[in-house]
C-alpha cells in the first residue's frame, strides 16, 4: 500500500525533545510518509547518538529539514507557517482540526510539553489528541504518529 506524496509536505516540529529513541522513531516516521522533521533546542542528546541512529538515523537525510537553537529562530524562519500545537491541555480535539499539505505539526519536549507563552501566543492552534480523563498525555512518538497519519488521512481523501 502507498501514500501520495504531499506537496508540500506535512513538517514535524519537535520542541526541545530529550529522548533520543522518541525522535529516532519520529524521524522513521518521517520517512515512511515523506514528512519533514525540524528539532528546536536545546536538545537533551546528541543527534549523533547510538540509540538516535539505531531508531531512525538511517533516513536521516531523507527527512530531517534543520535544527533550530530556539524557537524564536524557527518562528523567524517559518512567519506564515500554519501550525497545529499538540498539547494535552488544548480544547480543540485532534478530530476537528483540518489539516492542509505544509502544515506543521509541532510537539513539546517529553517532560513539559510545548512552553506555555507559546501556546497562549498560538491559542487558536492548539490541537489535543482526545484521551480518556484522569490519565497521562501519550507517549510523544505515538502522539506524532497518531496525528501524522491523521493529517495525511484527511488529505488524502481530498485528493
């Protein structure tokens, strides 16, 4: 089974990540739908890591788009991007955001989510995926995964 190439493609964004395997997966991700992967620091490890290159590494080339210092850097960079904020306090639920080729999905470091000044300031774009209550977010490669493949689905079926 294929997938359309999206043009352009769905980016990832992932703010300060801290573990290693969690992006290696998302950068498999990346790959497997032709989606592009952007890393905001600071990172908690070395894109050079063993277990980095053992989870995804190998496409590496084929996915990953830049790394920026800070995310002021990749807002100057990407002004006009149309950003989905995953974060579990959003109201917005995963199902009733739409998603357009391009978009950005951007995801928070593992421990502390996006910062909040950040959401505050894109309110209107923050997407949650819908869970049942009193439970803990997801684990962050399967939230990318879940939301990736919910954006290609959409569309997809307007192609």
């Amino acid at each position: 089974m294929s997938l359309p190439a999206l043009q352009p493609p769905l980016t990832i964004v992932l703010v300060e990540p801290q573990i290693p395997p969690n992006t290696g997966n998302i950068a498999r991700l990346c790959a497997v739908t032709g989606t592009r992967l952007c890393l905001i620091g600071p990172l908690g490890f070395s894109i050079a890591q063993k277990d980095l290159r053992r989870a995804g590494l190998d496409y590496w080339d084929k996915v990953f788009q830049a790394f920026f210092p800070s995310l002021d850097d990749y807002l100057a960079e990407h002004p006009t991007a149309r950003r989905h904020l995953f974060s579990s306090h959003a109201t917005k639920s995963l199902w009733d955001a739409e998603f357009l080729p391009g978009d950005h999905l951007v995801f928070g470091s593992e421990p502390h989510g996006l910062p909040k000044a950040f959401v505050e300031r894109f309110a209107d774009c923050a997407t949650g995926i819908p869970m049942l209550p009193d439970r803990r977010c997801l684990n962050l490669s399967t939230a990318a995964g879940i939301a990736t493949y919910e954006a290609l689905r959409q569309i997809s079926s307007r192609l």
